[in-house]
C-alpha cells in the first residue's frame, strides 16, 4: 500500500496522529500502540492563543512524544499567509486530520475575489478550508462537538450547512456521523462529531454511503429504514442568509448522513456493537500511584454532595438583585466504577468542589482522577501527558483531546481503500 502522508491541523497532544499512526517505544511497552495502516504524519500544527509560551504545554508534549520539530507552534493563519507569500513551506498530504471549535461559521458577504471565501476572522474552520484549497488533500477526517449540527439556536444546522457547501464547493463528497464512544466498547461517554471527507469526481450513492461508507465499516450501525434529502445551497453566503430560517426547533441534519455534489441525505442512526465494553473500572490505578492531594478530606465532602445532588431553590443575581428559581437534577456520586465514564471537560484538573469532575470511591475513601486515569480514559497510552507539565494541564490537555481508538477504527477503513 502506498503512504497515506498526513497534515494534523490543531494537533493537541497528537490523538489523531497517535490513532492513525500508532506508536512504538522500546523503553515503555505500555506505549506501544498499532497503526491504523500506512499513515505518515509529515506535518502538525498546535498553537494556543494567546501564544505566550506557558500556554504551550499540549505542543510541548507532541513534541516530547514526536520528536523536536515535529510540530509548528504558531497560528495557522499565519503559518498560511507565509505560505502563500513563499515565506515557508508546508508539503503536499494526502490527508488533513483535525479537531476544531464550534464556532459561528456565519459569513459576513460574498467574497468578491477568484479562490474561495472569507468568514469571520478567528474562526478556525476557515483555516481548514484555506488549507484544504492549498493543498488539495484526496482526504480528510475531522472532529468536533455534536452540537455544531444543530447550531446556531435561531438558525438549526446552519454552520454545518456552510461547512458542506464549503467542501462540496472544493470538490468533496462527505459522510458524518455522531458517535459515542461508549457505544463502540471505550471507558468513556464522549460523544462527538466524526467528518469524513473524499476529493472524488464520482456522484456517491448516498444512502449506500451512509449504511456502507468508511464511517458505518468502522463504526457499524443498524441499517437505517428512513431518509431525508436536501440541497444545501452552493454559496456558503447563500446558507448564512437562508437555510432553515424559522427552523428554530429542529435541525434538519441527522446523527448520520452524507453528501455529493451539495445533495444531502441524513437519518438518525442507533450502534450495532457486539464486541468488549470498557469502563471506568478497568483504567483505575493502584493506591500507591494516587497522591494524597487526590482524596476528599472528609470536611468537604458535603459540598461535593450538594454540588452534585438535585436541587429546588431560590437564588439571587448578585449583580442585579433578580430573584429566580433554580432547579436541576442529581449525578451519580461517586461516579459508578462498573460504567463508562461521564465526558472530561476541560476543567476536570483542580481541587475545588465541582459538579462535572469525577469522583470515584476507592476502598472506602473518595477522591479525584488522576492525570494517568484520564490518559487513559481518552485511550492514550497511561502517562501519554506526563511530560513535566502541571496536573490541571495535564486534566485539560485531556478535556480537549479524542477518543483515540474512534480515529484508528476510521483509519483502518481509509487504509482499506487502499487495497
């Protein structure tokens, strides 16, 4: 097979390239991890506003794990002017890998000039879609929240739609699909949007592509019975203006679907998964490896109860004196040992009392996830973060990170292709 030479845009800590490409060191076999097929990741990209160097610590760790230069720390916007201006260089893949914000992807006018269009400055899809016009890759595999196929609230689907029109525009057919991790036999419930995109001359059979693309091979489903069709509209600018207006309620987009030529098919699909299910239990450390600082002295264990017990209250704005009722419902506490884990956020590091952070109990005694834990959880190899940055770094490099497994099932189906 030939090499598939891949272009990581907001690379992290590198979990796509570690799903793609797996990982081998000699002197840790618990890193080492299978490739997905003949993946070669050329060239990554991780930058982290405001781009003072303490915020560099997810590019450190690629780095520390790929080797010195492996990764550009810079904005990518910049990073493509220079290359437009031939002030650097980026090579030709055959591939861009990406997990990248929900942003409003809305455009502000149609772009008056030959070569594409123009969003909001600092949205990064326009980034993806710049670098996709460049580069021309055959392929393309991204990553984002669920949420971005039913957003903006006054307009459902309208920055998936733009996103659509964007690819089909640059030739593209695509397939999505929301997965969630668990349902495929991962220790974590993480669901999350997977985007698949291929640079064909080729009309696809679209409900075919949905019941037997690359992404229902990898990640099989039960044969969906009943479809939607649309046109997404072949002017991104055409979409921010009037797709689904008035469809405030309901987007019109599925948790699966594909799209040729701006024609669009989509349906919601249920997992047909018959192998191994992990939990939370099965990437629990030993005592001696949890710190002390990691327990939950007994005094404050009541403020996590509360923080994570149904409430019926009355509360106060500070700010405007505005008297309200609060109410929502309780979470597991501790977190069940014999269950996937709840998604981590970003601010599951700290020691403060938190609604959203996991608790487990252990012998008796509650405490919090340690980073190997969480490593773990995301399907990197235990300890993939400890690479001399804090714990509450370590924490967040995991709340934005992938399932790392979700990538290498996806790969396997691409490097099928190849066959």
């Amino acid at each position: 097979m030939n090499t598939i030479k891949v272009a990581e845009l907001f690379a992290g800590v590198g979990g796509f390239r570690l799903g793609l490409e797996g990982y081998s060191n000699p002197d840790n076999p618990e890193f080492d991890m299978p490739s997905a097929g003949p993946f070669e990741t050329i060239w990554a990209n991780q930058w982290e506003p405001p781009g003072n160097d303490s915020k560099q610590f997810a590019w450190r760790c690629y780095e520390e794990r790929f080797g010195e230069g492996s990764c550009v720390n810079e904005d990518i916007n910049k990073v493509l002017d220079a290359y437009e201006k031939g002030e650097t260089d980026i090579p030709d893949v055959d591939m861009v890998v990406g997990g990248f914000p929900c942003q409003d992807y809305s455009v502000a006018k149609p772009l008056a000039k030959a070569g594409g269009i123009e969003g909001k400055k600092g949205v990064l899809w326009w980034d993806i879609y710049r670098f996709l016009h460049l580069k021309e890759p055959r392929y393309v595999l991204l990553e984002n929240v669920d949420r971005l196929l039913k957003s903006p609230a006054s307009q459902r689907g309208r920055d998936f739609a733009i996103m659509l029109s964007c690819l089909s525009d640059l030739g593209y057919s695509v397939e999505w699909r929301v997965v969630n991790s668990a349902e495929y036999g991962f220790p974590q419930r993480r669901k999350r949007v997977y985007i698949y995109a291929e640079l064909t001359s080729e009309s696809w059979n679209l409900e075919e592509r949905i019941s037997s693309g690359v992404l229902s091979s990898a990640l099989p489903i039960v044969k969906p019975e009943a479809f939607n069709d649309f046109m997404v509209p072949n002017d991104p600018y055409e979409a921010t203006q009037s797709f689904n207006v008035g469809g405030k309620s309901k987007s019109p987009f599925g948790t699966a679907g594909a799209m040729s030529d701006f024609h669009v098919v989509t349906c919601d699909v249920a997992e047909d998964f018959c192998g191994e299910r992990r939990t939370l239990g099965d990437v629990i450390v030993s005592p001696k490896e949890v710190p002390e600082s990691f327990y939950i002295p007994e005094e404050k264990l009541e403020r996590w109860r509360y923080l994570k017990g149904s409430k019926s209250e009355e509360r106060v704005n500070k700010q405007t004196g505005f008297k309200y009722h609060y109410s929502e419902g309780s979470m597991a506490f501790p977190d069940l040992l014999t269950n996937p884990s709840r998604t981590i956020l970003t601010g599951e590091g700290g020691s403060g009392a938190s609604r959203f952070k996991h608790i487990v109990e252990i012998d008796g005694r509650y405490r919090r996830l340690v980073p190997d834990e969480l490593d773990q959880l995301q399907g990197f190899p235990k300890g993939w973060t400890n690479v001399g940055m804090t714990d509450g770094h370590r924490a967040f490099c995991m709340g934005n990170a992938l399932v790392v497994g979700i990538p290498h099932l996806i790969g396997e189906q691409i490097a099928a292709q190849q066959r």
